[in-house]
C-alpha cells in the first residue's frame, strides 16, 4: 500500500503535468493561430494595397513595363511573391517569374485561393511547395470592375500574394521551446514542494486533494476553508488565490482577444482608407499643389473631408463601446413624444434642406407620454433621419409617423430613397456593414450609425424593424412603452 507522502506526491505531479501540459498546448495552439491569423490579415491588406496601385497605374496611363517594375519593388521589400492572373486563369505577372517563362506556366483556375476569391471575393490557402521544399500561404483577392488596370495587364481578375511561412515556424519553434523551459522548472519546482510539505500533512489533505481534482476537472469556483495558519492553511489560501487569478486571467484573456479581434478585422479596415486619402491629398500639397490656387482649396477641402469622416468614425466607435461594455447607463424618464420628434425633425432641417428634402410629421394631437432615455432616443431618431437625408436623392420627402396604441407607441421614420434589396435587410444593423460600401463612405457614413440605433432600441424593451423596396424607399420603426 502506498503511502501517504507517496499518493500526494503523485497526485501533485499527474496533476501539474496535466494542467502545464494542456496550458503549454493550448498556448502554443492560440499564439500560431494568433500569428497566422495576423499573417493572413497582412496579406489581404497588401491584396487591398495592389489593386489600389493597378487603379492609380490605370488612371496613369503607365506602361506594363513601369508598373511591373513597381510591383518588383514591392515583392522584393515585402519578401513575397506577387502573381496577377486574367479572368480564366492565364497568369499574366509573376514577380518570381520573367515574362518570357510565363507561358509555360500552369493555369491557376483550380487553385483553391483563386476559386474562393472568385466566389466571395478573397480566398487565403496553405500549401507545400516543392520547387522551394517551403511551406507557402497564398492570398488571393478578386478585382471589382474599377481597380481592374486597363493598361497593360488586359482581362486582368485576380491578384494573388504568397510568403513563405519560416518566420512563423521559426517563432513558433523559440515558443514551444520555452514553454517546455518552463514546463521543468515548474514540474521540478512541484515535486520539491510536495517532498517538503507532505511529511506534515495530515487530515487536511483530504479536503485539498478534493479541491485538486475539481481544479483539475475545470471547475474554478471551489474554495478551500483556511482553518489554520500553518503550512497547510497556506497552502489552502494560495490555491484559492491561485484559482480565482486562473479565473481573472482566463477571463481577461478572452476579453482581450476579442477586442483585439475586433479591432484589427473592423476598425483598422475603416481607418485605412481615410488615412490613405488623407495622405495623399498632404503628399500632393506638400509636392507643390499647395501654390496652385486652381486645386488648392479643392485638395484641402476633401482633406478636411476624410479628416471629418474620421472624426465621426471615432465618436460612433466610442459610443457604441460604451453601450456594449455597459459603460452606458439609461435613464427612463416619462416625457412627450410629439415634443420629442419635433425636436429631433428641427435638429436635422439643416441637412434635410441643403438637400431641398422636406420632413413631415404626423403626430396625434396633444401630448404622447412614453418611457425611456430622452437623450438616447434622440440620437438614435437623428441617426435613423440622417441615414434618410444622406441616401434619399433631393427634393424628397422624409416622413415621421406616431401610432397611439393602447400600451405602446409606433414611431416610423420612412423616406423614398432608392431603397435596400431584401439580402441586404438581415445584416443592415451589424457593426461595420455597408450595403453600397463606397457609396456610404462618399456620403460620409462610418458604418455604426444603425449598430448604435439597434443597441438603444433594445435596451428600452424593443425592437427595430425595417421595411424596403428597392427603388421606393426604406420605413424605420420601432415601439415605445406608455
């Protein structure tokens, strides 16, 4: 029969084993997803980056040759190879390849990053190459009509990126090292522990191994009574401490992941653009544009656009982060509704009339009373009008309609824009989602304005729905307690 030091000192060290041993998988698993995710990123922006370059070449009237020696420059600073392919898969630029080769090249139709970029517009895949004895991860990206160069690459579709995966191989290989480093030392560190302490061990034990196999099942919520202030009860306040600081940790880890996440996949897109336009307009009035009275103003104006634009785009980021994170609190309060959207029509008249719309109400008469946040409400009314102003065409009508119910009120905002098609409608009020991308970005609009409409209508109890037809026009509604 085994002893007593001899079960403890074995459970400690099958436990640690375990818990270092899956952690050490886990981490290793999250950080090479991590960098290979922030790989695949990159490789889509450089994507992004091309096409811009093959429109600017276009608009230029470059020749084949100038272009292909930019994007020689490109993959050669970059360490990656650059491959533009026609519509049926003939490749008409290889950066690895000299022209005179390219004949003799395979058809790239049926690679896998081709094929999805042709139906979704991207497509990312990793494969072994034996021409290198690398592993390489390709990224395609699918040309719309305007960045499709009408110079020297004719029937040009698809731009296709790929770097060879060594440096994430090599980090991965320095991590896991590490992480067995450590896995040693801690496993050493366990056993000199328990052959100390287990001589002194009695009864407790029993409590502390159960609290050890909850652990080590998952469950972080159990806690070890301290009736003592020997080593024992020590030891039971620093697996208490420990559990509720793997539980912290697990917890903020996630958090941050997913801010994170969503930073680097939504807001660094639609920063990039106004960033870029913004620069260039500066490079070019640094260039000498800015002593030529016939296109400097006009260059500082759209600066003064995108700058703008960008404006806007944080203070939508930093609202609708407070509602999500709960920073946000609501105050309910009765108030009149007629009064409310005669407010809110009269703070969006000076848009409305810029564009010669007209706004009309139709309000019951005499007060309305309803529940809610006057204040939010307000912004999400003037989000829902603006939207209308911004999409409907001039000399238009936006029209605001009350329903007096019995326990609620129906307020309908509705214009006779041109409308959104019904694929669209499910996805209108996700953060970030356009329906005309480039459309919405020369109206101004950041991509949040029905995400933070959506939140505050549902933090009052309700729900927003929208109606469209295309080339009719698109009702807002939603309902207010009495």
């Amino acid at each position: 029969m085994r002893s007593v030091r001899t079960q403890i000192t074995l459970a400690f060290v099958v436990f640690s084993v375990l818990v270092i041993s899956i952690l050490g998988v886990i981490l290793s698993y999250e950080i090479e997803n991590y960098y290979f995710e922030r790989l695949l990123a990159s490789l889509r922006t450089e994507t992004k980056v091309i096409a811009a370059l093959l429109k600017e070449s276009s608009l230029r009237s470059e020749s084949r040759m100038e272009l292909e020696s930019r994007l020689n420059v490109i993959a050669s600073a970059g360490m990656m190879r650059i491959t533009l392919i026609d519509s049926s898969g003939v490749v008409l630029y290889d950066s690895a390849v000299p022209d005179s080769l390219l004949p003799t090249l395979e058809n790239h139709s049926n690679r896998p990053e081709v094929i999805a970029a042709r139906k979704s517009g991207t497509g990312a895949n990793v494969r072994y190459s034996k021409s290198i004895d690398h592993d390489l991860v390709y990224v395609a990206r699918s040309l719309s009509s305007s960045e499709r160069s009408r110079g020297g690459f004719q029937n040009l579709q698809f731009v296709r990126i790929s770097v060879e995966l060594t440096e994430v191989n090599r980090i991965m290989y320095e991590i896991r090292f590490k992480i067995v480093l450590v896995s040693i030392f801690v496993l050493v560190l366990v056993l000199i522990v328990v052959q100390f302490i287990s001589r002194r061990l009695t009864k407790p034990l029993t409590e502390i191994a159960d609290m050890v196999k909850e652990i080590k099942a998952g469950n972080l919520d159990q806690k070890l009574p301290v009736r003592t202030r020997d080593e024992i009860g020590r030891l039971a306040s620093l697996i208490n401490e420990m559990t509720d600081k793997l539980k912290a940790d697990i917890e903020q880890l996630k958090k941050l992941e997913r801010v994170r996440s969503e930073f680097l996949g939504n807001v660094s897109h639609e920063l990039r653009t106004p960033i870029f336009s913004l620069k260039g307009f500066l490079e070019t009035l640094l260039e000498g544009a800015i002593d030529d009275p016939a296109v400097n103003k006009k260059f500082i104006e759209k600066a003064y656009h995108h700058a703008n634009r960008l404006d806007h785009l944080l203070s939508d980021l930093i609202e609708i982060s407070r509602i999500e994170s709960g920073e946000m609190k609501m105050s309910f309060r009765y108030f009149d509704v007629v009064s409310f959207l005669q407010q809110a029509v009269q703070d969006s008249a000076d848009q409305c009339a810029a564009k010669n719309q007209r706004l009309v109400v139709h309000v019951p008469d005499g007060e309305v009373m309803v529940l809610g946040d006057k204040d939010r409400l307000m912004l999400a009314v003037g989000n829902i009008i603006d939207n209308a102003s911004k999409y409907s065409p001039a000399e238009s009508a936006i029209t605001v309609d009350v329903i007096d119910r019995e326990q609620f009120v129906t307020i309908s905002i509705s214009d006779n824009g041109p409308g959104i098609e019904p694929e669209h409608l499910p996805r209108i009020f996700e953060r970030f989602y356009r329906v005309d991308k480039n459309r919405s970005r020369d109206v101004g609009g950041t991509g949040l304005g029905l995400a933070i409409v959506k939140h505050i209508i549902e933090a009052h109890g309700g729900k927003i729905s929208v109606s469209s037809e295309v080339g009719k026009g698109t009702s807002f509604s939603f309902d207010l307690k009495k």
